[in-house]
C-alpha cells in the first residue's frame, strides 16, 4: 500500500472565484484604511454638504461599532470608544479615498439606548438620528450594529421602521451581528437565520474582531456600495 507525499494534494484548488474573492477584498480594506477624521458635528445643521456617497454607522451603545469601524478601516483608535458609553453625542465623519481625493465619507453615529443617558438627552439624539437617517441626501447605506447574544432592541426596530422607506427606494442596508466570537457555530446559524428574517430585504453578516470573522465581507459590500460601477478610483 503506498501513500501520497504531497501534502498539497489533498488541499482544495483555489477557484478563480476565489482569486477575484480575495482580491475585491484586498482593495475594499486598501480603501477602508485611507480613512481619516473630517468633521464633527453636534447637531445636523452643522454637517458639510457633500456630494460622495455617505454610509452610516448606527448601533446601541457597547454593540461593538467603535471596534467594527476600527477594525474595518485597520486604524486602532479612528472612532473613539468612550469610557462612559452614550456620553459622546456628536456625529463624526470621516474622509475615504486615495491619494487625498475623497470618494466616500463614513459616518459614525452616537450609540443610543445607553441607561446612564438622562431621558431628555435620549430623545433629542433619537430626534437627531431620526432626521439625520431621513433626510440626509447623500446618504447610501447605514450599518446597523447589532449584538445577537441580545438580538435587536426596541429602539433598533424602531430605527429600522424609520429606515425602511429610503431602503425601499434603494438605501443600501447591512446589519452586523459583532462579537459573533461569542457564540457556538450553531448559534451563529440560529441567529444569521433570525436576522435575515428581520432585516427587511437587507444584508446580515456575521463578524468578530477577535477571530477575523466577516472582515473581507464587510469591507468589500461597504465598497462596492460606494462604487457601484465597480472602478475602483486611480
């Protein structure tokens, strides 16, 4: 009886499929980390008119988002997390592109829900979000950060009855269950199947910043969302 040597021989063939995977991600994340800080703003009316397309991040507070966009955009401290969480009430933007052209621009949002936060400071970022994910015009996706160990909150629902409308009429959306490294494989399972069913018609990835999870994936939708014919700028 002989055995094969090679140990290559039984390892699966990269498809092609695979080479143009891999390197749609590459660009996404070569994209992601030019990220750099644009603007802050306090209230709506303080936020530069731009014309490149916008995709905001929105989450509870302690879903991951500070993690996810550091992660994403392979910068360490680029969305700050706070020490008290729900305090930091601003909308920050910040500038994507090669070679100093901005292409895109991603918006990080106030975590919301945070019990600490006095009631009336609640409603007014509610209120602030609510016009903000309506009637910002150069808006084309929102992230939605969720932690599926809790599974959407009421003010994520509500948030997404507010969404709807624009991701009808073409708002890209992508809801990101982070910190999935906490859950069993089967759980992951269990709770990608319930989200799907929940996002209304958008995208639901798996991810975690620890094990790498859906990393590539995420990188390359938020890419290919803010490049739709798909040429990636020179």
């Amino acid at each position: 009886m002989t055995t094969n040597s090679n140990p290559l021989a039984s390892a699966r063939p990269t498809s092609a499929k695979d080479n143009v995977t891999t390197a749609a991600a590459t660009i996404a994340l070569g994209w992601l980390h030019t990220a750099k800080f644009l603007t802050t703003a306090p209230q709506l009316h303080f936020l530069p008119p731009l014309s490149v397309p916008e995709i905001a991040f929105v989450g509870r507070s302690n879903a991951g988002k500070s993690t996810c966009i550091n992660t994403l955009t392979q910068q360490k401290q680029l969305a700050f997390a706070s020490k008290k969480p729900g305090r930091t009430q601003h909308i920050n933007l910040f500038s994507l592109g090669k070679q100093g052209v901005t292409d895109a621009v991603l918006a990080d949002l106030p975590g919301y829900g945070y019990a600490a936060v006095p009631k009336q400071d609640k409603i007014r970022w509610q209120q602030v979000m609510a016009n903000y994910l309506v009637t910002r015009e150069n808006l084309k996706a929102i992230v939605l950060m969720c932690d599926p160990r809790h599974g959407l909150t009421e003010l994520d629902e509500i948030l997404l009855d507010i969404v709807r409308p624009r991701v009808e009429d073409g708002l890209k959306f992508l809801v990101v269950l982070t910190k999935a490294d906490k859950l069993t494989r089967v759980e992951q399972t269990k709770a990608l199947s319930i989200m799907q069913l929940q996002a209304g018609g958008g995208e639901v990835r798996l991810f975690s910043a620890t094990k790498r999870q859906g990393i590539d994936e995420v990188a390359t939708l938020l890419w290919q969302w803010a490049h739709p014919l798909g040429v990636e700028p020179a």
